[in-house]
C-alpha cells in the first residue's frame, strides 16, 4: 500500500468505522486472504472492545502489502457503499484486479550451486538483478511480483512518529524445519542445566540487514528466507520473536534500550540474531547496518553483559552473527583464530562489591572464522541459518545447545560452493557458559 492510500484510510478512519461493520469485516479480510487466520485472532484476543479492534483492524489493513488497498475495495463495494464511496473519492488510480500468477516453489540443491559471498560485492543493476531472479527461479517458487510484493511490505514496526516500536513479531511465516517436540526434560549429569521449562520460554531478538542505503552493499538475496526460517524455528521452541529489518544505527540503539527495560527479558532465555554484511580487522568483527554504520560485535556482548543488562542474570544468553569476517574463500586450508588470554591486575584496595562476574553465561556463534567469508544462497538462504534450523528442529528436543551447534558446523562444513569449491567453517565460544542448555521444545512443567 503506497503513502497516498494508507494516507486516505487515516484521515478518514472514524467514517470508515462508522460506515463499516467489524465483524463482517475482519471475515471478509480473511476470506480475501488480505489477513490470515492467526492476525485475526491476534486482533480478536489482544484488544478488549470492539471499537479498539475495528480500530486496529483498519490499522493492520495499511500495513499488508500492495495489493491492500485493491482488496480493501472489493470488499467495501460488495458490503459497505458507503465506506466504498470514501475510499474511491479523490482517487486518481486505475486499480484492476491482480491476474493471476504462476507460483513456484524452489528446489533444495544439495550441491549448493547458487551460492555466493557475502563480501566484496559491488552495485548491480535492476535489470542485471531480475534476471538472476529469473535465472534462479525453478517450477513452484515465489515469482518475481511476489518477490517484490513481500519486499513492499510493511512489518507494523513503527508508530505514529516514525520511530520503531518493540513488540512481537505477529507475521505468519511458513514451516519449513518442523520441531520434535520433548516428552520430558534432560536429566541432570556431572554438569548443571539451565531451567527450560517455564511457559516464558524465550526471547530471541532477530536484526536482518537486507538492503543498504546508496547501494553501498549488495542486497542481500536469500534474507528472507533465513528470516522465514527462524522465525518459525524460535516460535516452534516457544521463544517470542522481536524481528526486525534495515535499522539505522538510531533505530538499533533506540529498541535496544527499549528491550533492556522491557518485559520481554524476564523469559528463562534470551538469544540475540544478527544477519548483514560483516568484516573482521585488527581483530575486531564489524556490522554493517543499513545506513552503513558500523556495529561492533562487542558492543552488542557489552550490552548484555552482568553489568549493563541486569534481567539476564543467570540467564542463558545465546548471540549468532551469520556475517563475513573477511573476504578469503575457503578452500580447505582451514586457519583458526589465535586466541588471546588476558591476566588483569587486582587492585587489593578494591573490594569486588560481588562475585558474579562481567560476562557470563553467554554462548556465541559465527557462521564462519575471522578472515574467512560466509556464504549464502539465494533461494534458500544463508548456509548457517539454513543448517542450524534442520538441525535443532530434529535434534533440539534432546540435545544440548552446544552441541547441537557443533552438528550445525559439521552439517554446514559440506557444503561447496560451484565456482571455486570454498567451503565454510563456524566458530563458537563461550564466555562463563558453564552449564547446559536443553531447549525442552513443547515441554512445560505446570
């Protein structure tokens, strides 16, 4: 929906509630598949009276897409003349019902021949972008005017002011890693495990960096659909998802102070998922936001460490950055990090007011190791996110977070690229990550 029809929906709000029926309405919103099943219910549980729900009703209509307005019409012209009348006045647009288009599916290809890095990537074309679409399209797969449809489409992320506001992620996304769910919970052995078990399970705060502004970075082809798959596979887990695209610097650092004061970290776990373009210099990993700003990965550990984050005390923390670390493809010479430890000096007139220490229980993954560059298909999304979601829906259900990664890597480290046969490997550490993870998907104990 472009800014002029959202525009004639807000000016005229109460005359359309007037010259509407609720009801009739948000079924006719379903039946014209401009809302889906779980949004109406949403809509139906989340406000008390009905006025505030036809309210949000309209609200939510804005913020579907495209072809929004054009349903919104039909629906009006067939139920409410009057509302139609509204909507049409003033109108200068030919709006024509959509022809139907083929629909496609894509196919997994196993030797992950549509790869590419996610480094060193100059600006391209429309027309040179289409045509990869195109090219990387096969028989069942999203086409290219719903591709764009769903890049058009707005996430319900911003108020009145323009600012970004945290909340849920209520957009419904398809299922394609099914969860095993857990008949009980892990037993305990020589190490402690982290309580899983509560109804407020988690949080898991997604930021996926697609596009940058002045085509500084290529766009980020298969983002999506990484998004499509976490989103599903965290929400299977129980987690609550705040996803989140293309934030500035500003708008980053504005919902990051917002969650750090909100109910949202009082679940039993927190997880932390960053998707962009990425470097690793002077031994430092970058990311790179959408206004081309840079993120330090320990600015983002620094915020949610003991000190600075007092709610995820004791509290498993989880952090993945599927970003490159740098440019070099790897072809089977694998390097490791050299690891660095660090004695500090004890002040003994200083007495430490606690023993808990700064970082703790913190679990971090990259998709790759510095210097090295992550890969990403464009159809079936990044190497990483895809492995760790095939992974944890089979094996989550009873088996540690630790490990699960450690399969994740082995999964991933098969994969080759077409051209130059590069190959990825992931990294982890842990920083006072001392005692088990169990997800307990499906499992709560009352």
């Amino acid at each position: 929906m472009n800014r002029i029809e959202r525009q004639k929906i807000d000016n005229q709000m109460d005359q359309l509630i007037q010259n509407t029926n609720y009801r009739t309405l948000l079924n006719e919103c379903c039946n014209h598949q401009l809302l889906s099943e779980v949004m109406a219910d949403i809509i139906e549980k989340r406000f008390p009276d009905e006025g505030t729900k036809h309210r949000k009703l309209f609200e939510k209509i804005t913020k579907r897409g495209p072809t929004a307005f054009q349903k919104l019409l039909d629906i009006c012209q067939l139920n409410f003349p009057a509302a139609y009348a509204l909507l049409i006045s003033g109108n200068g647009h030919n709006y024509n019902n959509s022809s139907n288009q083929d629909k496609f599916r894509s196919t997994f290809n196993i030797k992950r021949n549509r790869s590419i890095s996610t480094t060193n990537m100059g600006n391209t074309s429309r027309t040179a972008e289409c045509r990869r679409m195109f090219r990387n399209l096969s028989v069942g797969s999203r086409s290219v005017s719903e591709e764009e449809d769903y890049k058009n489409r707005s996430f319900d992320s911003t108020d009145k002011t323009g600012k970004c506001v945290l909340e849920e992620f209520q957009e419904d996304v398809p299922d394609k890693y099914k969860v095993q769910l857990t008949a009980k919970p892990q037993p305990r052995n020589l190490l402690d495990v982290y309580p899983m078990k509560g109804r407020k399970r988690g949080t898991v705060f997604i930021l996926n960096i697609i596009t940058y502004l002045n085509n500084t970075h290529q766009v980020r082809n298969g983002a999506r659909t990484d998004k499509d798959n976490l989103v599903s596979l965290f929400r299977q887990l129980g987690f609550t998802v705040l996803y989140y695209e293309d934030l500035t610097r500003a708008e980053y650092v504005d919902l990051i102070n917002k969650l750090k004061n909100s109910d949202f970290l009082s679940s039993e776990c927190f997880a932390f998922y960053v998707l962009a373009h990425g470097n690793h210099t002077k031994g430092c990993d970058k990311i790179y936001l959408h206004d081309n700003s840079v993120l330090f990965v320990e600015e983002i550990l620094k915020d949610f460490n003991n000190q600075n984050c007092r709610k995820l005390i004791r509290k498993p923390k989880l952090f993945f950055f599927s970003i490159c670390r740098g440019d070099q493809a790897d072809q089977g010479t694998l390097r490791s990090a050299e690891q660095t430890e660090r004695d500090g000096m004890i002040n003994p007139k200083t007495v430490p007011p606690t023993n808990m220490p700064t970082f703790a229980d913190m679990f971090i993954c990259f998709s790759t190791v510095p210097g090295f560059a992550a890969h990403r298909d464009q159809l079936n999304g990044s190497w990483f996110v895809e492995s760790m979601c095939e992974v944890w829906a089979k094996h989550a259900h009873d088996t540690d977070v630790e490990r699960l990664m450690k399969q994740v890597g082995k999964q991933a480290s098969t994969y080759r690229t077409e051209v130059n046969n590069a190959l990825q490997t992931l990294a982890s550490e842990q920083r006072g990550f001392f005692d088990l993870l169990y997800l307990n998907p499906g499992y709560v104990d009352d």
